[in-house]
C-alpha cells in the first residue's frame, strides 16, 4: 500500500522492520511492480535498495502472474504522435479491451474507438440544444461549489445551456473561477446519476465503455472473482460533460477513467502520481502548462484512459460533448481486502494464489510458463 500510495520513506521503514520486500498479492505483483506501474521512481528506488540489502537476486526482472517485471512496468516511454505525447493506439489496432493498459499503469488514448457509436449523434451540439427535459447545474469548475468557488448560475435545462453559447460566444460563469478572477471564463456541465440519465437513454457510450472495462477470466481467476463482480455492480460513477470552446477543469485526479469525446477536441495535460497535484486554478489562468505534464489531444470518437491518481486538467478546444466513467483500482480493492485485511475475498471460491511464481530468468522478456493463467494475456492483447 505505501508503494501504490508513493511514499519513498514509509517503503523503506516497513521493509526495516520486518517488511516483506518480496511478498506478492493476487496478480503476483511485490511492491516493486506497484511502485513501477505508479511510475514512481523514488518508492521504487528505496523498495530497489531494500530488495538488495536483502539479498534479492535480479529484483528488476522479477515477474509478476502476467510476465511483467519492474523494469517492464517502468518504463513508460510512450509512441505518440503529433498531437498526443502518451500512447496512441490507432482503432485499427487495439485489442478490444483496455485491460492490459490498466494493468501496465500508464495513459493511452485510442484514435476513432467510438466514432461509430450512437451518442455521436445523439449527443451533437444541435441536438442538445433541444433538450430542455434535462435539468443542468453549470459552473466554470466542474464541482468548484465542494471547493468554496462561487455559487454557480442558476439552474437551466441543457437546452437552454448549449444553445446560449452554440451560436457565438460563451457566456461568462462570472464571479471568481479559481485563484484568479477570470470573468470570461465559460461554464461548464458535468452531471451524474440522476441528473444524466436522461442523457444517457438511448446512447451506446455507456455501454461500449463498459465492454471495455470487462475484465479477462485469467484476471478474474487470479484475483479471485472480484473483478468480474465489481464489474457487475458498476454504477454511479458516469458522467456525461458539455461545454463550450474554453472550458474545461483544472488538475485533479481520482480513481481510474476512461473518457469518450463524442463531439469537438480537447487538450489534456497529465501528470503522473508522483507530480500529481489537485488545484483549482483553470489552464485559462496558467502561464505555462505545468512542468513535466503530458499533452494530449483527444478527437471526437477518441477514448482516452487515465489511471487512477494520473493529474490530469482539460481544456475544451472545440464544443465538447463525452462521457467519463470511473472505476476502482481492482487490484488494490484486492490487495487491501485480502491482504491486509485479511477478508475471504474468494467466498466459497477459495484462497487466491499466493504463489510468487515471478519467472527470472536474465531476460526481460513479458510472459512466463505455461502453467501461468495470465502469462499470455498481455502478448496477446497488446499489438506489438
């Protein structure tokens, strides 16, 4: 947990006082592959030297249940393309799941994944703008109320919204927006539950999305089902998104999310968890993007994964209209539960595998034997 958290020091203390350097949870996994697929180099170079002092041969090349090492996990350098400095994988390509992404821990953005689906159409700009059913709350901070930002506008349908600023310039939120008072800057609509089901009937994107997020049943298997019923109970966490040219949200993060832009562009900025911070101040207010920070484009039709603790702030380039889903860290949903815990997490299903079956040979080849249920998985699932 103090690798996935990126606490340098705690990894070292807990490893000082008895720590396992090498226990590995339900995907195999020791605090050297959590630390490495958080893309945080200072856990991982304390869990390094724990592992050496303890003697520990050839850490880096330790494999998990689905063949990845460290140093695999690690390295994240991505294959952008002119727009987009994370991964870009073209439709043409992908695998079908976003599964093995989530699990390497890192961004990709997916080129015309959903440009076929419905709600590009059912979720134009000039048809919102006829939606005077749905009730929207806008605000030039996606949820700024929870950080004490000015009082949003009144309450307007999303008819009444999107056509205020479709024919020309957006309307100014007014008041405050962040640490500098920017009085032009647009509002914008997130909206959940209840409030985005109207939205929702009658679109594909929720449903697409989801077929995404399905879990593998060598993953499944190995965590012992909870995947595949965390799945099952998704809710809750859907959010559809309007706004004009200029919107957009500032740095935050949470847990996983996908994200689908129906209609428009936008340009993201992320940062990963060990630059991660949360703020208020919208990119309209920024002198320069934030250092380090990964640009990326996003079209309509594009999918755009974000990992769980990824900063990431947005910018709308165009009228933007999509869906963003959250969903948990399975993993450590796992780990916590049965680990630390120590819940029967299988039910009547079992104990989970604690096998540290992590190959190790010198190579750093990803795959391991053939009695591996995941070894092949992400050979398999990810174009070479």
């Amino acid at each position: 947990y103090a690798a996935w958290l990126g606490l340098p020091r705690a990894c070292a203390a807990l490893v000082a006082r008895g720590g396992d350097v090498g226990f590995a949870g339900g995907l195999g996994r020791a605090p050297l592959h959590v630390a490495a697929a958080r893309g945080d180099g200072d856990a991982l170079a304390a869990l390094l030297r724990a592992a050496r002092r303890a003697g520990a041969e050839g850490p880096r090349r330790w494999r998990d249940a689905l063949g990845l090492s460290p140093k695999a996990l690690a390295a994240k350098a991505a294959r952008g393309d002119g727009d987009c400095a994370v991964d870009v994988v073209d439709v043409d390509r992908f695998p079908g799941s976003l599964e093995p992404y989530v699990l390497r821990g890192a961004p990709v953005l997916v080129r015309g994944l959903g440009r076929n689906w419905t709600a590009r159409q059912l979720w134009h700009p000039a048809v919102l703008a006829t939606r005077d059913d749905v009730d929207v709350q806008p605000h030039p901070i996606p949820h700024g109320e929870s950080f004490g930002i000015d009082a949003p506008p009144a309450p307007a349908t999303l008819g009444a919204y999107v056509r205020s600023w479709a024919g020309g310039a957006p309307p100014s939120a007014g008041g405050r927006a962040g640490p500098d008072d920017v009085a032009d800057l647009p509002a914008y609509v997130f909206a959940a539950g209840a409030a985005a089901a109207p939205v929702f009937e009658g679109a594909d994107a929720l449903g697409e999305l989801r077929k995404l997020l399905a879990p593998s049943a060598a993953v499944d298997a190995l965590l012992d089902g909870l995947p595949g019923r965390l799945h099952g109970a998704h809710g809750g966490s859907d959010q559809f998104y309007c706004g004009p040219p200029g919107s957009g949200a500032p740095l935050h993060y949470h847990e996983h999310a996908v994200n689908f832009l129906a209609h428009g562009s936008k340009t993201w900025w992320l940062l990963p968890p060990a630059d991660a911070v949360y703020s208020v101040a919208h990119p309209a207010t920024w002198r320069a993007p934030p250092a380090g920070a990964l640009a990326c484009v996003q079209r309509a039709g594009d999918v755009l994964f974000a990992p769980a603790n990824w900063a990431h702030a947005v910018r709308n380039d165009e009228p933007a209209v999509g869906v963003a889903v959250e969903f948990p860290d399975v993993f450590m949903i796992h780990h916590m539960n049965a680990h630390m815990l120590g819940y029967d997490v299988a039910g009547d299903r079992g104990a989970g595998g604690d096998d540290d079956d992590r190959g190790g040979g010198d190579d750093d080849q990803q795959g391991g034997g053939d009695d591996d249920p995941g070894a092949a998985l992400l050979a398999e699932m990810i174009p070479a």
